[in-house]
C-alpha cells in the first residue's frame, strides 16, 4: 500500500497553488542572484569595495554563501520538525533582510545582510521543491518540479529587466532594485498560510489521522496510511550511509560543476558583454535576453522531462555546455575581447543563448529532481538541502574564481575551465544517474534499497 491518492490524482487548482507558491522562492532567488550582477555597475565602489577583483567577488557570492549553509541546516530541521513552519518563517525572513540590505552603507553591512538573507534563500530551496514532490501525482511530478527553475529565470529576466529600466535614477538606483524583491515576497508569504503540511511527513510521524485529512483535502479520497509508518530520528546519518552514497555522490557532483559553470557565467553576463565591447546598458539588456532563452530551455524541460526522462535531458544539457563553452573559449582566445563583438558578434552571441537554453533543458531542470527523487521522505529535505549546500560551494568557485581567471589568464582560460567543468558532470549523468520517471516516491526507494540488497547478498 502506497499513497496512491496521492500519486494518482489528477491535477487540480490546489495543486497549482502548493506549486505557484513553492516555486515563488525559486523566482525571488533568481531575481535577487540576478539583480546583484546589476548592482555592481552603478554602486559606489570605493565605499562598498568594489574597486578590487575581490571586493566584487565577495558581495556576488554572500548570498550564495549563506544558501551553503541554509540549505543544509534548514533541510535537516525540515525533515524533523516539518515542512509547513519552516516554509513560512524563511520567507518572512527574507522580506525583512530584503529591506534591511537596500539601506547598508558599506562593503560590510551589505555582506552581513546578504549573507543572512541567503540563509533564508537556502532554505527555500530545500523546502519548496520537497513539498511540490510529496504532493505532486507521479504523471506531473517532473513537470511540477521543473517549474522551479522556470520560475527562478523568470526572477532573473525580471531583474535584469527592472534594472535596465531604474539604471536611469544613478548611483542609489541599486536601493530601489533591492527594495522591488519585497512586493512579490509579501504576497507568497500571505498565501502560503493556506498551505497543509504534506501527508507523506505526517504519515511517518505517525500522523496518520492530519495526514488522511490532507489527501483527502487535496484528493477527496484517502489510503490506508497507518501501515506507512516509517520514522528516522537522524536524517542526515541515514543520508550518508551506504545505502544513499551512489545517488549523493551524483547528486554532488552534477550539481556543483552545473553551478560552478552556471553562476560563474551568468552572475557575470554583464560584465561579460562589457569585456567583449558593449556599453553598459546594452549589456544589461543582452543578459535579460540570455535569461528569456533559459526560461524557453524550462520550457522545453517541462514539455520533455516526462517522455525522454531525467537522465536523458541531463544529459543533452550538459552536452549543449561543453560545446557551446568550448566554442566560446576558442573564439576569444583568437579574436582579443574588446573587438571580439565587432568580427564575430553572431556567432559569440548564438553560443551564449545555446548555453542559456541547453543549461535550462539539463542540469538546470533536473537538480530540483533528482534530490527530491532519490531519497526518501524521512531525509528528502535533507537530501535537498545537501544537494544545495554543495551546488553553492560550486557557485561559489565559480563567481570568485572568474575574475581571477580573467585578470590573470584572459577571459578564454576561464571559459575553457567551465567547459571542462560541464564535462566531469556529463560522466557523472552518464555513468552515475538513475532513471525515475513514472515511478512514485516509494518505488525509487524501494528500487534503491533493493540495489543495496542485491549487492550484499551477492557478497555473502
């Protein structure tokens, strides 16, 4: 016996509002990432650092840095305590930093404040993608899954937009770009509390009465859940026993090299179109062009995900990556930057939006999948948030890396270190990956567990 009113329900308007309003930490991340990149062109830069590679490198990544530590932590709480409390108090959390950081005053203020709200972010992570998982029927899990990454380049499309739009007001128009993040938060936040607490954590809680009341609620129909019990007093040992290592060691190594590629280019995309000849404003405008063609590289994920599966769609995007990465570091390696839009402007841009389009169909898709997939309910959260923590120790190399790389070697060195990069988590996809698609939670689980059983009893 599974849940499967869950998993064989149909999908109804409930179900698009626990995914709407998960996804919308996705869309505040990715507009809050996005709009730091354009905050760095008009802020003060003796004031708040930014007249060093390092001082630039290290307001990009605070809140990358705190999402490290976030995720995991949060995760962990998450899967002991539930999904619901933590699913509220980390965006209220991030409104209030929102604010705060629109009126720092130096290098280390701004840092703090980043670095707290990127706790926040964090934990968004690890639990918007668990619920949509544990409420979602089997037919749309994938497709529900990958509207997180849609909804993170929406956020990044709206603040390249907003920002070209408020560059105009000069020097302090950074503020107002900080402050427009809090309009969309406070909404989530108000409608979140309409939100149950999802089943599969109540039934292993031993919950079993709230837990039918939810399917039944989201459903109108129950399964016998008391004989689904099944609690863990410590997620994260279980996470790193033996039985869980394949699919953390892919897991990990998928998500950081994915990241570690990702912000490396797209924190910088501005600064990128700068090097190779564009004035500011076009530059700005050229990412927000970048971040539609990921958002139509979500789309084609969601079309996708459920016929070609998981593994494959990795697969393509990771492959898209190496080649058009690759391509882009021998071009600039034989064309000098400055001149570089000027004789081959055409093929440099159609490179940079194949690697915006493949990156969203691929790893920038499956890494809300996977996780969630793979692990079960009493460590999902956690698993989430694992996958996280390491994917931003990769965002992290690569946002303070790229300015290294390119002051001290030239702007191609650092493209050909992301292609290869891309290259060591196309073999982990190829060699490590799982296929999920059509099966429930419990399944792969039980898939996974199995495997480890085989393996034992063929020792013996």
């Amino acid at each position: 016996m599974g849940y499967n009113a869950l998993d064989n329900a149909k999908m109804n308007s409930l179900h698009k509002k626990i995914t709407a309003l998960s996804v919308g930490g996705t869309f505040l991340d990715g507009y809050d990432i996005s709009i730091i990149s354009v905050a760095l062109i008009v802020m003060s830069k003796p004031v708040y650092g930014l007249n060093t590679d390092f001082g630039k490198a290290m307001i990009a990544a605070s809140t990358v840095i705190g999402m490290l530590f976030g995720a995991i932590i949060f995760g962990y709480i998450t899967d002991l305590y539930g999904r619901r409390t933590m699913y509220m108090y980390d965006m209220a959390l991030f409104i209030v930093l929102t604010a705060a950081e629109a009126f720092s005053w130096n290098f280390a203020s701004l840092f703090i404040l980043r670095f707290i709200l990127g706790l926040g972010l964090g934990a968004d992570y690890a639990i918007g993608a668990t619920i949509i998982g544990e409420f979602s029927p089997v037919k749309y899990r994938g497709k529900l899954l990958v509207t997180n990454v849609l909804s993170w380049f929406l956020g990044a499309a709206v603040a390249s937009i907003s920002g070209f739009l408020l560059l105009p007001l000069g020097n302090q128009s950074w503020r107002y770009m900080f402050l427009l993040g809090i309009i969309p938060a406070v909404i989530i936040l108000i409608l979140r509390r309409d939100v149950p607490e999802s089943a599969r954590w109540l039934t292993n809680k031993g919950k079993t009465k709230e837990a039918a009341d939810v399917e039944r609620e989201l459903t109108g129909t129950t399964d016998n859940l008391a004989i689904i019990k099944r609690d863990n007093k410590n997620p994260l040992k279980e996470l790193l026993s033996r039985k869980y290592l394949k699919s953390l060691l892919f897991v990990g190594i998928f998500w950081f090299t994915f990241d570690a590629s990702f912000y490396g280019i797209s924190i910088f995309s501005p600064t990128i179109l700068e090097l190779l000849g564009l004035k500011a404003r076009m530059a700005i405008l050229g990412s927000a062009v970048f971040d539609m063609f990921a958002i139509l590289g979500s789309v084609i994920a969601i079309l996708l995900i459920d016929r070609i599966g998981r593994k494959g769609i990795t697969i393509i995007g990771f492959s898209g990556m190496v080649v058009s990465l690759a391509a882009l570091g021998i071009i600039t390696f034989y064309v000098p930057n400055k001149s570089a839009f000027i004789t081959d402007g055409a093929l440099i841009f159609a490179m940079f939006l194949i690697f915006y389009v493949t990156e969203a169909i691929g790893p920038g898709s499956t890494d809300f999948v996977y996780p969630i997939e793979l692990f079960p309910t009493e460590d999902r959260a956690t698993a989430q948030g694992f996958g996280t923590s390491v994917s931003r120790v990769g965002a992290i190399l690569g946002i303070t890396t790229f300015p290294f790389i390119v002051t001290i070697y030239g702007f191609s060195t650092s493209l050909f270190f992301f292609t290869g990069l891309s290259v060591i988590g196309l073999l982990a996809t190829v060699f490590l990956a799982t296929e999920t698609k059509g099966k429930t939670l419990e399944e792969i689980n039980e898939i996974e567990e199995g495997k480890i059983k085989t393996a034992k009893s063929g020792a013996k």
